[in-house]
C-alpha cells in the first residue's frame, strides 16, 4: 500500500492506493483557517497542518486500518509558494504567509526589476510567491528575520515532522524565485538579493526519489511498519498532473479548484516570464512544465454565493443544460488581484455591462465565463510562450459543473476531457509519487492517464459569440487598471 498526503489550502487529504493503483479509500482533515489580518493578507499556523494530517490519517485508520498497516511508501503534495521560517531549532517563528497573500507586491515589484531574476528562474517574480515574501518580513520585521535558520515550503514543513529532513523537491522549490529552473538547482546569487544563502534552504532531490523515511514514533503510534520512505513529491499543480498523467509533451489540464490552472507538460525547458506564464521543473526527472495561473475560479462562484445567499450548485442549476450565448453583463473575475496574463496583485474584480434585466441567472452566467475568459487568457499566453494544446482535460471542484465545462470548451475552441470515475488529484499524484520512491519504478510506467469517461465539445454555433464577448472581456482590465 502507498499513501498520498495533500496539504490544501483548506485542509488536508490523505489516500490510500495499491500496488495496481487501485485507490483503496481516502479521508479529509476538518477545516484549516485562514487569517486575513489585512487587505492582501493570508496566513495560517503551521501546527494546524500537522493537527490536519493527525485528523486525515486517523480517519484511514478507522476505515482501513489493515491496508494502512501494509503502507510502504508515502509521497507529499501541497500548496505552492508558502514562506514557513522556522529558527535553529526547527521552531515556527511566525505564521506562514500563503501563496494567495499580496502583501509583498512592492518588494516582487523590486525583485523582478533586476534582471537576473526573470534570466535564471524563466519567471516573472509575483507577489505570492516565496522571494518576496522573505524581502517583506526582512523589510517589516527584521527581528524575525535575523532569527531565519529555514526556509520550508509548506509541505516540506510536513516532511520535517514526518521524516525530521530539511528537503524539498523541484516542482515545488520551483515557485519560490530562488530555482534555476533550467539547472535544477538553487541559485546562490539569486538567494543572496534577498540576504538569504543555501544553507537556509532545504536540500533538492527529484520528486520521484527517496526524501527521508518515516520517523519510528509516528509509524507506531499509526500502526505501521518501519523503514517506510517518503517521496521528494510535489508542489499541488505538478502533484494533480501525476495524478492525471499530465507528464508528457503536449498533455495538459485545466484546473477548476480555488484558483484557475492551465497545466501542459514540456519535454524541455520553455521560459517566457514576459507572457506571466510560469515555467517550472516537473516533478519527475528531465522534464519541465508551463502553467497559467488565475487567483479565483470556484473562489469567484463561491463569492458570488455568499452574496446571492444561494448555494454554488443550487446557483449553476439555475443556467440549466443548454450553453447561451454570452449576455452584455462581463465579469472580471479579478477578487485576490490577477497572475497570468497581467501580474496585477491590486487589480479587483467587477461587473460590468448590468442593466435592469441582470438577475441573478445573469450574473451567474457572467461569473462561470468570466472565468472561462481568463483561462482563455491563459491559454493564449501558452500559445506565446510556445506551447500548442489540442485538448485538455478538467479536474477540480469547479469541473462538475457541466454548463462550466461548455462554456470552458467553446471559450478555448478545444474539447476538455473528463476522467472516469475516480479521483486523479494531488493526493493521488502524491501516492503515485510514493509508490515509486519506494519501489524504484519506471515514473512513465506509473503516471500514466485515466481513461476518458466523456469528451465536451466546443459549442461551435456560439463561437462567434463567445469570442466577441472574449475581446470585450479583453478590452476591460486595461480600461479598469486605468481607473485604478
């Protein structure tokens, strides 16, 4: 047996998995909060993840407690960009600024105007990601910082506790802008203008390879064996395209989770940080991937909900089956700022176009394409950054909703693929991943794809339509950044 453990934004997710794959059951963790002190703000307590995981495991444990028993290998994924500093004695120092937290737009702004950093790492420097938050706690709290022995990932904090191991893997170490992402290895210069040095990051191995074993204490109070290894794994994006068998050249998938993600894998390395599209290293060996990224899909429908007072499904049931042309009502689905195409962390979101006929079914259409719309953006910056889909497939909360999933297909004039019945995300990714490290399995002969339960079409007598309302949806940030 092989265990996947998936740190999410919201809690964590634990799965079980076979030799043959077969996913043997699963279980989640109650809720992690969120602390949103201020306007762009977003951080957690890393004690919650570690409570989280206890929660995720021992309700395995009560459902599967034999094939919990036979686990010999366990990968990790979880969300990307986290900064978790700890000191000396491997103690949290402060809550871990998230990935959706903007606060440090000034000091990426800064970082990103010295050249060497889009050169090395094939990236813009965004807010979210892990550089410049360490620029702004060295800016805003030099106490705090002066104490930095580690830098960890938030998934790798997990790996600490698991395994005691300072390490991280490339698909994750990726996202901080302190990777070459073409050497696979961290940069020292890059480290350095930010105050910071190699020996306060973790040490990198490949996602697929051995990252330390499960400390003798845990295995026993979870009733398993010893010697268990535990995966480098992967950050969440790189952790759901193992699940997926998104790993080779030209596969690609879209995410509908709390954020938007327009995932292809690459055979080589294709950096192009002018298009906001973030080239990172895959989790497995030699291969790379590009990826567009938008803050709010379901966070958006989900928003809209709690204004409406209606639930999420209750509110696309309302749209009915049958695709409608797009109304003069756009939504900018702009609610956390915007990464690709604009690298905008102060950017919101809007309505626009409302007249006396936008009720609530109007505006629900708005918000499901204006996302397809920015995922369109993302698809476009793909393009530029040379890379050409043909297909993709959905994953992702969002995903179930099958009036999104035409909207999304005719906004991208590409069919979307839906998996058979299963669940291919990051927890099984993780597991895969474990199974490999422990094994020493050929990746290619693990990650493979699901096979294909229902392709969606685009909705080719409503492309016109769907992309005037695109060119509109295009010409508004500029007219709403100017406002700004």
């Amino acid at each position: 047996m092989y265990l996947g453990i998936d740190l999410g934004t919201s809690g964590v997710k634990a799965m079980l998995i076979g030799a043959d794959q077969t996913v043997v059951g699963s279980a989640s963790s109650k809720e992690v909060t969120t602390s949103r002190l201020h306007d762009g703000w977003s951080e957690q307590d890393p004690a919650d993840w570690i409570r989280a995981t206890e929660e995720a495991i021992a309700g395995l444990r009560a459902a599967h407690p034999d094939a919990l028993s036979a686990v010999r290998g366990i990968g990790l994924s979880g969300h990307m960009h986290g900064a978790t500093l700890l000191d000396g004695d491997d103690k949290v120092l402060r809550p871990c600024i998230m990935w959706n937290d903007t606060r440090s737009h000034r000091e990426a702004a800064a970082l990103d105007a010295d050249p060497r950093f889009r050169k090395i790492t094939g990236n813009i420097v965004f807010p979210g990601f892990t550089a410049p938050k360490l620029a702004w706690v060295k800016n805003n709290e030099p106490d705090i910082f002066a104490k930095v022995r580690w830098v960890l990932l938030p998934k790798d904090y997990l790996r600490l506790w698991l395994a005691g191991e300072h390490l991280s893997e490339m698909s994750d170490s990726a996202g901080t802008s302190w990777l070459d992402t073409g050497a696979r290895k961290w940069s020292q210069e890059l480290l350095a203008a930010t105050g910071l040095d190699e020996s306060q990051m973790p040490g990198l191995v490949e996602g697929t390879a051995p990252a330390g074993t499960l400390r003798p204490e845990l295995a026993a109070k979870w009733g398993l064996g010893e010697g268990i290894v535990i995966a480098g794994g992967a950050g969440d994006n790189a952790a759901s395209a193992c699940g997926m068998g998104t790993v080779r050249e030209g596969t690609a998938f879209v995410s509908l989770g709390t954020s938007g993600v327009l995932f292809a894998a690459n055979a080589r390395y294709l950096p192009n940080p002018e298009s906001a599209v973030h080239a990172f290293c895959h989790a497995l060996p030699d291969t790379w991937h590009q990826m567009g990224v938008i803050l709010s899909a379901t966070d958006a429908l989900n928003w809209h909900a709690r204004v409406t007072g209606a639930s999420a499904a209750d509110l696309t049931k309302e749209l009915g089956d049958a695709l409608k042309a797009p109304s003069h009502v756009t939504f900018l689905p702009y609610l956390s700022g915007e990464r690709t195409p604009h690298n905008d962390a102060t950017i919101r979101g809007a309505f626009l176009g409302l007249g006396h006929e936008a009720d609530r079914t109007v505006l629900t259409q708005a918000v499901l394409e204006g996302v397809a719309f920015a995922i369109r953006d993302s698809l476009e910056a793909l393009k530029s950054a040379g890379t050409e889909l043909t297909r993709v497939t959905a994953i992702g909360g969002g995903s179930r909703s099958r009036y999104w999933l035409k909207s999304i297909a005719t906004a991208l004039d590409l069919p979307v693929d839906l998996p058979a019945d299963g669940d291919f995300g990051a927890a099984f990714g993780a597991a895969r991943l474990g199974l490999i490290a422990a094994t020493g399995a050929n990746p290619t002969d693990i990650l493979t794809p699901p096979a294909t339960a229902e392709t969606i079409h685009p909705e080719t007598a409503l492309s016109a339509a769907y992309e005037d309302a695109y060119q509109r949806y295009r010409r508004l940030y500029p007219a709403i950044r100017a406002a700004y």
